[in-house]
C-alpha cells in the first residue's frame, strides 16, 4: 500500500519488486493499493485499488508510510499487516506522539536498513522483525525467507 504511483523512489521501488516477484512466480497475484488516484510511474504488472477497498482484501498487506499503516490500523481484514518503514517520517516534523506510538506497536515492522531498524527501536520501542529491500520484503511476507 502506497500514498501515490507518481514516480517516486517508493514508486519504483514497489512496482519493480512486484515486476521481479512476478517473473520467478505464477502461483501469486499482488493487489496495489493506493490513498491518491495518480498516473502511475511504470506501467503495472498487477491490479491496482484505491485504499478503501482493502476492507474486502483478503491476502497479506504491507503499508508504506505513516498514512497508510495508520489506515491499515482499523479494518477488520486483511488478518496479516505490515509496516514497511521504508522512510522515517517522523524526523520531518513535530509527531503526534501517542498516534504515531499507536501505530508502530499495531503491527509488525519491517524496516530498509539496519540503521533504520536501530532509529525505529529507539524511537519506538518495538523490535523489527525483519530488514531487506522491497523484493525482499515481498519474499519475507509470503513465507519464502
């Protein structure tokens, strides 16, 4: 889950991954959702959905940003969701501290780097449960690492 599909480092970063996923794997079918309709940055290997509609998804789901893990904080499906920390937002400007702290203890956090993962503990006081780049992160979540 994504903010936008505007070309973006994130962008890129997710839409290749999936590209790369795809090509070693048939027996998957990623779903992207975004919160900002946007012409896309690449072309998509795969279905694409506004945010809302996770609330019918069924499969495993991994938040990008802040915006997206704290919306991913309440539906009631999917059952496996992720927060990729993929930036540390937080140091851009003044937090709301208790919904930030909310949302980094609402689920697994996955971080980009270990200096991200060593940031994220401190802040936060929750432990990451894994480290890698985006294609990695896909692998890790479909049970393949």
């Amino acid at each position: 889950m994504v903010n936008a599909l505007t070309a973006s480092q994130l962008s890129l970063a997710t839409i290749g991954a999936i590209n790369r996923l795809l090509a070693k794997r048939s027996d998957v079918s990623p779903t992207l959702f975004f919160e900002m309709a946007t012409p896309t940055c690449l072309p998509l290997p795969c279905a694409a959905m506004s945010s809302p509609e996770i609330w019918g998804f069924s499969g495993p789901i991994i938040a990008t940003s802040l915006s997206t893990a704290d919306k991913l904080r309440h539906p009631i499906s999917p059952k496996q969701k992720f927060f990729y920390v993929w930036d540390l937002e937080w140091l851009r400007y003044q937090p709301d501290f208790w919904r930030l702290r909310d949302i980094y203890a609402s689920m697994p956090i996955i971080a980009r780097s270990k200096d991200h993962a060593k940031a994220i503990e401190d802040a936060w006081n929750v432990s990451v449960v894994y480290i890698g780049d985006m294609e990695d992160v896909f692998n890790y979540v479909l049970g393949d690492k």
